[in-house]
C-alpha cells in the first residue's frame, strides 16, 4: 500500500486500515508472552534440570539412542524445532498468498502453539523427552503464525508508517512480557505462600503462557481480514511440499538479488539475537550461578527496557534511516556480548547491567529488521517473502543453538558457548553495510521512503 493510495482513501478506508493495525499489535501482546517466559526464562533451566534428572552417572541422556549431554538437551531441541518450522513455513506461506486464507492459517498455527505450551503443566519428574516434544511444537507453531503476523505488515501500514507500526508491534510485545513476568515473579518468589512447589509454581508459569497466547490471539483475529486469493494454479502450487516450495521462493528471490542480501545479513546477525534470547537464562543459571528470581527480574529488565529501546529505535530510524540505526544496535551487541563473558559468577548486578544493554537494542534491531524488509517484498509476495524472512527470524536460527550446544559439549563451559555468538553480530554487520537498501526497494518495485 502507497502513499498514492492513502491521499485517495476513503475516511472509513483509513478508519479501517487503523482498526486493522491496533488488531495487528495484539498477536505481538499475545504470543510474545511464550518467547518472554517460556523460552527465555523458565523453560531453559527448568527442562535442563529435568534432562539432569534422567541422566546417566555421566551427565548423558539417549534421546532415540543419541548420547546428549544433560546440558545441551535444551539448545538441541530449539535447533529440532527450527528445523521442523523450515520445513512447514515455506508451504504456508504460500498458501496464504495464494489462497487468501491467512487469517484461518494464522488461527491454526497459534492455537497449536498455545496447546503446546498449555501441556507444559505435565512437565515433571523425568519427562524430558515430553518437554522437548512440547518445545519442538510450540516453538515451530510460534515461528509460522509469526511469518503470517509479519506478512500482514506491508498491507495494513504505508510506506511512511511501516518503522513506527512495526516498532509499536514490538513495544506492544514486551510490554506484554512485561505484565505477565511480575505475576511470573510474584508466584515464584512466593509460591510456599500459595502452597505450591517450586516445581508446580514453574509449570503454571509455563501452562498460563499458553492461556495468554491463546486467550488474546481472538483480538487479531477478529480485527485482520483476508486479501483475495491469486490465480487457482496458485492454490495447486500452494500444495507442494515444504522442500521444493521453498526452492521456489528462493529462485523467485533470485530475481531480487538485494532482497536476498538483505535476507542473508539478517539471517547471520538475528542468528546471534535469537540464540541469545533462548540461551541467556542457562547462561545465568549454569554458569553465573544465579537464582531463578535473579533470572527472572533481569529479564523483566529487559522487557521493560525494549519497549523504550523499540520506540527510540523507531524514533532515531527517522532521523538516520532504519539501515544505519540498525547497524549502530549490532555494534552494541557486540560489545555487550563480548562484556558478557567476563560476568563475575554469583553477582547478580552485574548480569543485570547486561541484562540493560540487551533490552535497550533488542526490539528496535528486530523491529526496525521486520519494517526494512517489508519494503524490499514484491507486491503479491508478502507471506511467501516472509515465510522466507521468518526463517531467518526463528526458523533458520537453528545454527546459534548448535553452535552454543556443541561448544558446551566440548568444552564444558557456558563462558566458551556465549563468546562464540559474537561471530554472528560482526559478520551480520559487515554483510548489511553492503547493501544498497534504496536500490534493492526500487528494484522490487515499491516506492522508496524519505528516510531508509
């Protein structure tokens, strides 16, 4: 959509262009709730300890036969649902643009992420095995309905709107986790007072994520409507296996090399940001030796600290152009990583300072990532580009997972694990500062914004 577009609209056009982008916001208030306190904080320590609980003398579980050491189970499952999403965004996303049912795809996928992660409630004992599953479900779910949500950016907000819709999406998110990590925090902390284990206060923080996510996703849908499905061909092509319609879109891409550079740069760096997300509270548990209500409380820091750092983002993307402000958030990643490995163990301030650095950069670089590619979509493509996107957001983000399991596998040490992210942010900047973003825009055939 235009600014052509917009100087012809209708009041009722606009009126309901806005009502749609209100109803957008609130996926992101819905199912940021699972990214915020099932993967970010209690699931990582919480099905590490229940790995550790089935392990062998030596520290290992045997998924399927596999010898895996406790401690890595987690990160090998993120990487196992990444590989699932990989399979099955390519074929919804597709679908959706070439049926005109995305708003029933959208459906499907977050109530399954919603069940998935309402289960987590039977998490207990040794299931390991169980919590994995749940994991690879949930996770995967998330990662389709989030290609859906995206794709929906570029039709409901214009040209000059798409930096601040998407970062208000974002701030509307973690202002969610927010709100949800206090009660998180206060039936923790005092779950003797309610009568509750610790055990049991940790499975209905994972259980209420999964209420949340649901309980919220009726707001979009009610809001979002469907665009008219292409051609019929379409419909029959949207049939191909998740494989060879991924091949298609990337030989689509092809025809826009600096879309597909753009993919590429963010691929690597998001890589960094995603397993930083998911790894971050066994870094603090298993390394730093921090309780979980230190857990907890630092990333609430971070929540309430992205949702400024988002809006600012926003703000100075304006003034310098999304491009630059997001290659200024991947320079303090760096450096706030890097910061991280010299973290003293059992001294929670300081895994809070971290824990401010972090939230500060965290959904401006994302939001501002989600707006910038939004231009760099041929018209038509949307979901089909950002089935594509999405994989680099939470579905190709499987090689940092690998990367922080395999490092502790080896060497034992979470220290080792979490330095080795910074290849993600320094080879992700030089890769982004190479492409000509103005272009890439023109030659997809949208109109270039003022500021890009």
């Amino acid at each position: 959509m235009g600014t052509d577009t917009v100087r012809g609209e209708t009041a009722d056009e606009t009126a309901g262009r806005r009502r749609e982008q209100r109803g957008w916001y609130f996926y992101d208030w819905a199912c940021s709730v699972y990214s915020t306190s099932v993967l970010s904080v209690f699931l990582g320590p919480y099905l590490t300890s229940v790995a550790k609980a089935a392990a062998d003398p030596d520290g290992y579980v045997h998924p399927l036969g596999i010898p895996v050491r406790a401690g890595s189970f987690f990160a090998y499952s993120v990487s196992l649902s990444v590989i699932v999403a990989v399979l099955v965004m390519p074929l919804v996303g597709a679908a959706a643009d070439r049926t005109g049912r995305k708003k029933h795809l959208l459906a499907a996928a977050a109530y399954v992420g919603a069940a998935a992660t309402t289960g987590m409630f039977f998490l207990d004992g040794d299931r390991y095995l169980l919590g994995g599953l749940l994991l690879v479900v949930a996770n995967a779910a998330q990662s389709v309905s989030m290609m859906l949500y995206n794709s929906y950016l570029p039709q409901i907000a214009t040209v000059e709107e798409r930096d601040a819709v998407s970062s208000r999406g974002w701030a509307f998110g973690y202002a969610a986790g927010s709100l949800v990590l206090v009660a998180n925090l206060v039936l923790y902390t005092a779950h003797d007072s309610f009568g509750l284990s610790e055990g049991m206060a940790v499975r209905i923080c994972l259980s209420s994520a999964g209420l949340w996510w649901g309980a919220f996703t009726l707001v979009p849908l009610r809001r979002l409507r469907d665009r008219r499905a292409a051609a019929e061909e379409g419909v029959r092509e949207a049939t191909s296996p998740g494989l060879r319609q991924l091949a298609a879109t990337v030989r689509d891409m092809r025809r826009h090399p600096l879309t597909l550079a753009f993919l590429l740069a963010y691929l690597v760096y998001n890589d960094g940001i995603q397993t930083v997300i998911s790894q971050a509270s066994v870094y603090g548990s298993e390394e730093l030796e921090l309780g979980q209500s230190s857990l907890i409380g630092a990333i609430l820091l971070v929540q309430v600290l992205a949702v400024a750092g988002a809006l600012g983002m926003g703000r100075l993307a304006r003034s310098y152009g999304a491009k630059r402000t997001i290659l200024g958030s991947l320079v303090a990643w760096t450096v706030t990583l890097a910061a991280g490995y010299f973290l003293p163990a059992g001294a929670p301030v300081w895994f809070f300072v971290l824990a401010s650095g972090i939230g500060l950069v965290l959904g401006g670089s994302q939001a501002l990532s989600r707006s910038l590619f939004s231009h760099l979509v041929p018209p038509g493509k949307e979901a089909e580009y950002f089935s594509a996107y999405e994989m680099s957001d939470r579905g190709m983000s499987w090689l940092g997972p690998l990367l922080f399991g395999i490092t502790y596998q080896l060497t034992g040490s979470y220290r080792d694990a979490i330095i080795s992210l910074v290849a993600f942010f320094v080879i992700g900047f030089a890769l982004l500062a190479r492409v000509p973003v103005e272009r890439a825009i023109r030659d997809a055939g949208n109109p270039v914004p003022e500021k890009i």
